[in-house]
C-alpha cells in the first residue's frame, strides 16, 4: 500500500486508522508493549507501564514522547508506535526516533504497517524533522523486508544499555 493509500484508507470510517494516543487508550498500549517484549524475547515492561506512559505523553511538561495506535473500525487497537526527536551530533540536526512500532501478530499483513509509516512521516514533517530512524533485531527478517521495501537503509549498530543507579557496575 503506497502512502498516499494509505493516508486515504485512514480517512475511511470503515478502515483501521492511525491515530495519536489518548489517555485511555494506555493500558492496552502497555498490553500491546508486554506483547511486544515477549515478540523480541525480552524483558517484559514493569509494572504501571501505563502510568509512566501518562507521564510522558500527557504530563505538565510539553510532550517529550509521541504515541501512535492503530486502531480496527471496531475501535480495538492492535498496535503502536513511539517516537520522540533526537540529536544527530555527527549531522548536526535532529531527527524523529522511532522507538517502537508492534503490531499484534493476527493483524500484520492488512496494511497497518504502511499506515504507521505514513503517520510517523507526517509527525516528522509536523515536529520540522527530515528524518526518521530505528532499530530492529537482527533476527526480525519481516520486519527487515517490510522497511527495505519502503526504501529504508540499514546502518549495523550494537546497542548497549547501562545502569545508572547505585550499586551498579563503576561509580556511582
């Protein structure tokens, strides 16, 4: 489905949609967020993901982090995608970073996925970005194929995460 489909489709009352995230939409993003981690063989969220969720989408602050559904004509929601700008030091600019896009297992291959891509592209434009990046396992070849036929170029990086708190690995 190209982006202009699929900008189209979510403008049909009868097709799913794309839409931001609403308050009460949380606790299922938080479902579709565990499902997510269990898809990747990772850790599963803490609990009150939803709660922290709130806080950074809806707190007092201006917005740091943009959540997207993808929501069926009969109002289930069966996926999601984050994103928030970042920094390029080596470019000089900012960008938007997609940090998730799931969508549950029954509903990929309907055209869901070019319509987060759509979205994602139209929140970039909207925040002034030029760009959008990611990351995705190694392992995740559907994945891998769907963003090369959208004409994405991979860049291999290994990321790495480190505990702040104390107790924990150097200096506190």
């Amino acid at each position: 489905m190209s982006a202009a489909a699929a900008a189209a489709a979510a403008d049909d009352d009868d097709a799913a949609r794309v839409r931001h995230a609403r308050a009460e939409d949380l606790e299922r993003v938080a479902e579709l967020a565990a499902e997510h981690a269990a898809y990747e063989k990772a850790t599963p969220p803490a609990p009150g993901l939803a709660d922290r969720l709130a806080r950074l989408l809806f707190g007092p602050e201006p917005p740091r982090l943009r959540c997207l559904v993808a929501e069926l004509p009969d109002g289930r929601l069966v996926g999601y995608s984050t994103c928030a700008p970042e920094l390029s030091t080596w470019e000089g600019t900012e960008y938007l970073h997609m940090d998730c896009l799931y969508l549950a297992e029954t509903e990929r291959g309907l055209g869901l996925g070019p319509l987060f891509i759509a979205a994602l592209r139209a929140e970039a434009r909207a925040l002034g970005l030029t760009e959008i990046q990611w990351q995705t396992p190694t392992w995740n070849e559907g994945a891998i194929r769907f963003y090369d036929r959208l004409g994405a170029t991979a860049k291999q990086k290994l990321r790495y995460s480190l505990p702040v708190g104390p107790g924990t690995f150097g200096p506190a």
